[in-house]
C-alpha cells in the first residue's frame, strides 16, 4: 500500500511538471509565432489530455500487470 501511496504521489508530481511545461511551451508558442487563443486552448487540452492519458495507462499497467493496447 505504501508503494501505491509514493507512486501515486510521483506521478502527480510528473503531472504537475509537464502541466508547468506545456504552460511555458503555449506562452512561448503565443509569443514568438502569435496564433490565435482559440488554437492555442485546443494545442493546450489535447498536450493536457495526452500527458493525463500517459500517466493513466502507465498507472492502469502497474496495478494490474495488463498493458492496454488499443
């Protein structure tokens, strides 16, 4: 149980590092190539909803063994 605990506070700190990450990367992207707040919202959710979709299926294969193969 302990070992879940300490994995699941790792992978919010992943979590928390790569939502910091694609925050710096869509301010980069808004200054230097100025795309429009609607493109950016959506490069936002989607770099969001892979790194969210990584980590799930990361955590889904450790506490049960079973890789997910779509």
């Amino acid at each position: 149980m302990a070992n879940q605990n300490i994995m699941v506070n790792n992978l919010s700190i992943v979590r928390n590092i790569a939502y910091k990450r694609i925050k710096d990367m869509s301010k980069d992207v808004k200054e230097i190539v100025q795309v429009e707040d609607d493109l950016l919202k959506r490069i936002d959710i989607n770099m969001k909803n892979a790194i969210n979709k990584i980590i799930n299926d990361y955590k889904c294969e450790r506490l049960t063994g079973v890789v997910k193969i779509k």
